[in-house]
C-alpha cells in the first residue's frame, strides 16, 4: 500500500527533473494502451523512456503509482471533454447524459486492455482499486465534475439530496464503466441502454424528491451508495 503523496517528493522538481519524470509517466500511459496492466512493467517502461530502471523508482516507486498517474490523465481528458457540452444545457438529466457520455468517451482507448486492469484493481485491498485511499486524488476529480453537473442545473433539488448525490452518482459511474468493458454488443449498444434506462428513471423520480417521506428514504439511500467508499 503507498500513500498517493508518495510518488511526488514536496521539493520542487528542476526543469530536467520534470521533463524525466514526464518522459516515464509517458512511455507508461503509452505501454498501458499498447499492452495492458500485467504486461506492463518497470524495466520495460525505463527502456522506452530511455533512463536507468533505478531513475525510473525514483520518481515512480511502483507501478500503481503509474496507474494512478493514469486515472488523473483519465478524469482530465473526461473533464475536457465534458465541460464545453454542460454549458450547453441546464437540464439535470441531460447533464448527466454528457458526465456519462464522455466518461465512457475517455476510456474508450482502454477499452481492449481494461480486463486486466480489472483483475489487478477487484480486491479490496489493491492500491490501484478506485474506491481505494490511493485513488483519491483521481476519484476527487470525478465526484468534483459530478459536483458541477448537479450545481450547474436549473433542477433545484433539495440541498441535502444535492449534497448526497454526486458522492453517491459515483459507484454508479464505475458499474457503467464495468459494464461498458466487457459489452461485446455492436457499439456497445446494451451499455447505452442501460444508461437510457437509469436516466429515465432517474427523471421520473426527481418530481417526488421533495415529497418528506421520499426525500428521508431517499437521503439514507445516498448515504448507503456513497458508503462503499473509504
């Protein structure tokens, strides 16, 4: 287990330092794609960023750290792309769509090497696992993006669902994303309807969240999701 400040010493780096460090972090995003988790390792990374394998530990202790590297260029890319289409609508199910959409988007070029991130990533325990403490920082961007899909709707909904929601809408990205990686349907066409399902029901709910008895099962319903995490 590390902490995720493990892999970045607090002094600052030289401009050598960080071009270094970018070069392994870059030929380790490119190996993941080509090739996958497992077959992705230290010494083959130190070669295609051409540093020593003892330069590369240095900045980068372990491959989960990589991985986790990964998952932030992942939720940038995600909020790249989502961003110029929410301001684009106010409609609360509409701007779920586009989290959702573009989500998927930007994993899209994982697609035929997630399996084996998802056998390193299922235990509990493993550091590289996105409900996990070292996933944190990557985990915080998505949940802050679902924060301003919610924040910027015109759907005022009560502030302790408002509040619950983005948390709790997290899992639920994950479930997506799980199914999506194992979809063998042309175009992932099931995926899609799953998604066109949840948010219709998600719609045909949000007329009763205010409604006292909906809105308390509701809350502890959230708070229930949103407990999977550490």
């Amino acid at each position: 287990m590390f902490s995720s400040a493990d892999a970045k010493d607090p002094t600052p780096l030289t401009s050598k330092a960080e071009k270094t460090r970018a070069r392994i972090r870059d030929a380790a995003l490119a190996s993941f794609v080509e090739r996958g988790y497992p077959d992705t390792t230290i010494r083959l990374i130190a070669k295609e960023a051409g540093v020593s394998v003892g330069n590369a530990y240095y900045y980068f202790p372990s491959k989960e750290h990589l991985v986790q590297e990964l998952y932030e260029q992942v939720q940038i890319d995600h909020a790249h792309r989502a961003r110029p289409r929410l301001q684009q609508t106010t409609g609360l199910v509409e701007r779920l769509r586009v989290f959702f959409d573009t989500g998927l988007e930007a994993v899209g070029e994982y697609r035929r090497v997630a399996p084996g991130f998802l056998s390193a990533m299922v235990s509990p325990d493993s550091p590289i696992n996105p409900l996990s403490a070292e996933s944190s920082p990557a985990r915080e961007m998505t949940v802050g993006l679902l924060r301003d899909v919610v924040e910027g709707s015109g759907h005022r909904l009560p502030e302790d669902i408002a509040e619950r929601l983005p948390d709790a809408l997290f899992p639920a990205y994950l479930a997506l994303v799980l199914r999506w990686t194992y979809d063998e349907s042309p175009g992932q066409a099931k995926t899609a309807r799953l998604l066109d399902t949840g948010l219709r029901l998600f719609a045909v709910a949000l007329p009763f969240l205010r409604v006292p008895g909906v809105r308390g099962v509701t809350r502890d319903l959230l708070d229930q999701i949103a407990d999977v995490r550490p």
